[in-house]
C-alpha cells in the first residue's frame, strides 16, 4: 500500500484480516527498529485512556493512509503505537 511521502507499507494477513504491518525503511538518522502497534476502535479515545493511565502521547493522534494513529510511552518508557484501522479495500 502506498502512504505518499511516507512511502510504501506492507499489510499482513491471516485470510481476510490485517494482522500486523511493516513500513519501508526508516527516515535518514532512525535506526531500523521494530515497534509495537496495538488495534484500538477510537485511537483518541485510547491516548485519553492511556493518559489517565499513567501513560503519555509522544505523538498525538495523526492520520495515515491506513488508519488514525499515536504514539504512547507507558510510565515506565516503554513506546507502542495504537492505530485505528480504516476500512481497507478488498
């Protein structure tokens, strides 16, 4: 799938569900790295749980291509991303 400036992101499947996904390489200057990306319903939603959780938005919900996403770091430092699938084309 094409992301625009963003390049070209791979989706995974296990018959018709997406599973898991992986972009191109990084930007210039970050490391190749492997993050973990959690299926939310309401991406906004979750980053207010997470931040009445303990947790905080290192990056604030954004939209892609794919899905609406965010970037939390738990209270310990531990990052994960969350993304709110759109409707993908079968």
């Amino acid at each position: 799938m094409e992301m625009g400036d963003q390049g070209t992101y791979t989706v995974f499947t296990l018959g018709e569900d997406g599973i898991g996904g992986t972009p191109g390489m990084p930007q210039a200057g970050v490391p190749p790295h492997w993050s973990t990306v959690l299926a939310v319903d309401d991406c906004d939603a979750a980053v207010v749980t997470a931040s009445q959780s303990g947790g905080t938005a290192i990056m604030e919900p954004f939209d892609t291509p794919i899905g609406r996403m965010a970037v939390i770091s738990d209270p310990t430092g531990a990052m994960f991303q969350l993304i709110a699938m759109n409707e993908q084309p079968s």
